[in-house]
C-alpha cells in the first residue's frame, strides 16, 4: 500500500493530468469542438446504420451500452465521494472538466480503433488500441504492453472494485455474508459472459438505461428536496477547484479539505476511472459495432464519456455538497467511500435504493468489463485462451469480492496510468488519421 501510494501519487500528481488534459484539449481543437454534436451522437446511439457497407457484429447502440455498463460502476458513487473525501469539493470541478474534455479523446481513439480492426476466421470482429499499435505504428511490443495492461485491468478496475463494492453493500443493507454474494454475482456474470459481445450486447441495452434511470431519480429528489444550496454548492466545488479551501469541521465531520493539487489529483484519477477517456477501452467495445464509418461510431462512443461524467459524475458531486451544506455534520460517522451513502440516508429508503443501484452499477461493469479483458487475451494468445481467461474472471470475481478496498483501488489507479500511456501515444502518432465528424447521412 505504502509503495502503491507513493507511485500513484506521482504519476496523477504531475505526469499523467497534464498528459490527459494536454490530450483533451490537443483533440477538442483538432477535431474542431467534437462536443458539439453530442446532440447528434445521442441521436445516432439510438439509429440503426442501414447503409448498405455497414459491417460488424452489434447495433452502435449495444456497443454503447456495453461501454457504459463498463464505466457506470462504483466510480461514479464511490470514486466521487473518496475524490471529494481526499480533494475537497474541488475535485468535482475537475472531474466535470475531465469529462466535457475527454469526449474528444474518446472519439479519437473509437475512430482509431474501428480503422484498424479486422475481421476474424468466424467472421468477428475485433479491433482496439492494440490493433492501432501493430498495424498504424508498427510497434508490436508496444501493443503487447497495452493489451497486457487491459488484461492486468479487467481483473482490477473492471473486476475487483466492482465485486468489492457488491458484497460489502449487500452485507451492509441485508446481511448478506460476504462469501455467499460473491459466489452468487460470480456464477451470475459467468452465464452473460459466456455468450460473448451479442449477450453482453443484449443483456446491457436493458439493464445500463434502467440502472441509470433509477439512479438519476433517486439524485433528483435529493435535488429537489435540497433546491436551496443548489447554486451555493456549485459555486463552493468552483471556488474550491482554484482557492485551497475546505467545508467547515462541523459540517463534514472533519475530513474534508484540499490544496490545488490534490483536487486536481483525485478530480482527475476519478473521472478517467469513471470515463476511461484515454485509457482505450472504449474502442475495443467501438470495433465490433456495425458501422459503415468510423466517424459515425466514434461518435456515438463519445455519448458515453458525456453520459457517465458530464451528467452521472456531476449529479453525484452535486448531491453530496447539497446534502454537507444543508446537513452539516452528516457525514461524521462514515467511512471517505460513503458520502453519498450519507446523502441518500437523508430520505426514507435511500439507502436501499443507493444500494440497489451500486450493486446494479457494479454487476454491470463486471459484465462489460470482461469483456475488454477478452479482445486482450484474444490478441495476445488467440481464441485459444478465452475460456481460460472467463474461468480466470469468474473466479476473480470472487477473489475481489472479499479483497480490501483500499488495495483496490491504489492498484485502479495504477493500471489505469499504464493504459493510458501507450493509447496516448498512439493517438498522437496517428492523430492525422483522425477526421473531425461531419454528417455523413
């Protein structure tokens, strides 16, 4: 744990925010603004392609919603209260920003990562980061390190955070011993996974808009009930972004305060968790969409960074500092990864429902995660190794499930950052083969 912190530390104290955010604004200006046809990414997520040379295996809409079921995971509950915990309001800011920047990245490397896929013998296909280093740059060994590390990753930031998050809740709201949910949410995920992209496909296009629903209603009546220290919170995670400040002891119970730096910190390591943007995993989900472009695809990938943190991410942050102003002291009593467990106590049921959605969350990361961890095992050893890779998941899965979580989460961290180096790279390199969207249809 000691060495773990003292690495991350440095990597998101300097190194990789300036990276990242270099990045974000490097592609937002070379793709002319690509946010400003979210509008129009929304639209197309929900449009079949039916020109007549759209090829790939599911709907851009099953691609998207399995990228989503990978990123709306604990990150988004849990990440932003430990980065408010550690950074301060602030972070909430930087999160936000990550997110709004980040579409572009994410469009970069989907676009990328459809040009370079190729279709397998059963007639699949499979593209992503790697694909883009072998055959755009030429550096083979430079796309076994990045799909070693997506393998590395599926096992942490797509596996043991999310079974951790799984059976600590269900132990906390029913009692439900540990060891028991991580055999059951084992052998649950096992069944999805084992049917490939098409049931993962399926299976999240249902669960990944109701999830998110049911979450976002819970959020808007503590918003609601809370409307009055709506703009003062907004106006407190500002101010904190730029101005070392902190929420009063007897507000928070104590344990919340920040410097510059540490906000930028956690704002940035949890919205590239919750997001990916950078990281590449979206374009392994991107390569198999039926798409007669990659600029129409790559589109509808960027919805998921805007739907995850512009929205998700932020709505969190928001009702966390509402409920610190409005309750001050409510947070005294639990753990940096229960703010906003302490907000939806506020209101009868809430904490049920906050569980309910974590575990949902959770379960199906674990299912769209997999299957980023497979297309790596499938590039590094063939087909061959996938079923070894599912039993390996599966049993993982249960392994996570009773790990701690502050492990866990270091490590996140760290895998997260060998991700993103080499796709970073990549992109630049072939960042003129990137075209901004234009309509096509």
């Amino acid at each position: 744990m000691h060495l773990l912190k003292g690495i991350n530390n440095f990597i998101w104290g300097i190194p990789l925010p300036i990276i990242l955010f270099g990045s974000h604004i490097y592609f937002t200006i070379h793709l002319k603004g690509v946010q400003k046809h979210i509008g129009k990414a929304i639209k197309l997520s929900v449009t079949p392609d039916t020109k007549d040379n759209a090829v790939g295996d599911v709907s851009g809409f099953a691609t998207l919603s399995a990228t989503l079921a990978a990123t709306l995971g604990t990150g988004n509950i849990v990440g932003i209260s430990t980065a408010v915990a550690y950074g301060g309001p602030g972070a909430i800011f930087w999160c936000w920003l990550t997110g709004v920047l980040g579409m572009a990245t994410t469009y970069a490397e989907c676009f990328i990562g459809i040009r370079y896929r190729k279709k397998t013998e059963d007639g699949t296909y499979i593209g992503g980061p790697m694909y883009a280093m072998e055959y755009g740059l030429k550096k083979k060994w430079l796309a076994v390190f990045f799909a070693f590390s997506t393998l590395i990753a599926s096992y942490g930031v797509g596996c043991s955070t999310q079974a951790r998050a799984v059976t600590e809740t269900a132990n906390t709201l029913w009692g439900l011993p540990e060891y028991a949910v991580g055999i059951v949410v084992a052998i649950t995920v096992g069944l999805v996974i084992v049917g490939g992209i098409k049931s993962i496909g399926n299976i999240c296009s249902k669960l990944v808009p109701a999830m998110g629903f049911f979450y976002l209603a819970g959020c808007l009546i503590l918003l609601v009930l809370n409307y009055k220290y709506i703009y003062p919170a907004i106006s407190f995670i500002i101010k904190s972004a730029f101005i070392p400040s902190k929420l009063p002891a007897a507000v928070t119970g104590g344990f919340i305060g920040s410097t510059i730096r540490t906000a930028t910190r956690y704002g940035i390591a949890r919205g590239l968790f919750t997001n990916e943007a950078g990281l590449g995993s979206a374009a392994i989900a991107a390569a198999g969409a039926k798409t007669s472009h990659p600029q129409r695809q790559a589109l509808i990938s960027m919805s998921s960074t805007f739907w995850d943190t512009v929205v998700m991410c932020a709505i969190t942050g928001l009702v966390i500092v509402t409920n610190l102003l409005k309750n001050p002291g409510s947070a005294e009593g639990y753990s940096f990864a229960e703010l906003t467990t302490a907000a939806f106590n506020s209101i009868p049921l809430g904490s049920r429902m906050l569980g309910i959605s974590l575990i949902a969350f959770a379960i199906a990361t674990l299912i769209g995660w997999s299957y980023f961890g497979e297309k790596a095992v499938e590039y590094l050893f063939g087909k061959s190794g996938i079923n070894t890779y599912r039993l390996c998941y599966i049993l993982m899965i249960f392994v996570g499930s009773i790990m701690s979580l502050d492990l866990v989460w270091e490590l996140t961290d760290f895998v997260n950052a060998l991700m993103a180096f080499p796709n970073i790279v990549c992109l630049f390199y072939l960042r003129k083969e990137i075209l901004p969207y234009t309509p096509l249809e």
